[in-house]
C-alpha cells in the first residue's frame, strides 16, 4: 500500500486526505494547529466560506452532501448601501433559485477531520508544524526535525506554505512563485 504524507489539515488537505483513504491509500497528515475538534474556536480568524456548486460537488463525491444542509445558509445576493440613496440587492446568479452558501470554515473544517480521522487508514498529527521539504532526499521535516518518508507528499499547508518555500530554496528547476501580502486585513 502506497504512503501519502499531507502537509496541512485545513480543507484542502482534510479533503485531500478523505479522498486518499477512500482509494486504499495509507495517509498521514501533519498539521500546525492544536485540533480544533478540543481547541477553544479561534475566534475572528477568517470569515465564512462561500460554498457553490463545485464545492458542493467535492463534499457530494466523499458522501458529505448532508453537511451542507446542515451548515450552509443561502446567500442569494449582496446587499449594496449606496451613501445617498436605496438599498439593493446585487444577485450572485442570473438564474433562478440559484444560490452560494455561506459556510462556517471552522465548522466545515472540523466536519472534514472528523471524516477523515473515521478512516483506519489515516493518522492526523495536530501540533506538528511541517517545517521544510528536502528535495533532494524527499523527506518532510516536522517537529523536531524528525524525517518523514512517503511515497508521495501534498502541500496543503496555506499561504505561508514551508513546502513551497522549500521547493523555491531547495533548486527544484524551473519552480517558481511569486506571492505578495495585502497591506490590510479584516476580523470577523
């Protein structure tokens, strides 16, 4: 049985990991952050997901269509507040009955985990921060500098992501990024 190692158990690296599992795949992924399933919430962290169809469609094809009903609120239109003048609502489609769905990403998150933690196949490390990737060796280094080993490797650790900064500082030919921060933030 193959080995995948996940950098990253937010929603890409959850979902990427359930996928895995589903195919026979051993899978162990390693994730920075306390578990939130026994961590308090993280509080004005990022807002909610707006879930369309695609995403929908990914939650469906794992067996998690139910999720969305149970978290998504229909989000049809944005409301615009003019300075002088009426209120009104911009659609999201043209079409009829169709919607996005505003979504908790903490709760979807969670959701996520706890469907890939159901698998025997896959072992999530919370608390344990993937440090780098040493391309030439194909190891993951994590807490401790302890080496990981797999067949393969995702990089779902975020925007801050040490793996492709790795890939940019380890002399991967013709690998390149560029990335540039916003001068401004928001809180919920």
């Amino acid at each position: 049985m193959k080995r995948i190692v996940i950098a990253g158990a937010g929603l890409a690296g959850a979902l990427a990991a359930i996928f895995l599992a589903r195919r026979g795949f051993e899978v162990e992924v390693f994730e920075s952050r306390q578990d939130p399933r026994t961590s308090e919430k993280q509080e004005g962290r990022s807002i909610n997901l707006a879930l369309s169809n695609r995403g929908i469609a990914a939650l469906r094809k794992v067996g998690m269509e139910e999720i969305v009903g149970q978290l998504a609120i229909p989000m049809h239109g944005r409301m615009i507040h003019p300075e002088n003048g009426k209120p009104r609502l911009l659609p999201y489609s043209g079409r009829k009955n169709e919607f996005i769905n505003s979504v908790s990403r903490s709760d979807l998150n969670i959701a996520l985990i706890n469907k890939a933690d159901s698998f025997d196949n896959v072992k999530i490390h919370f608390s344990n921060p993937c440090l780098g990737f040493d391309c030439k060796q194909k190891v993951l280094l994590t807490k401790g500098n302890k080496e990981i080993t797999a067949d393969a490797f995702i990089a779902a650790d975020g925007a801050g992501s040490q793996i492709r900064r790795s890939l940019l500082l380890g002399g991967v030919e013709r690998f390149d990024y560029m990335q540039s921060w916003l001068a401004h933030g928001y809180k919920e």
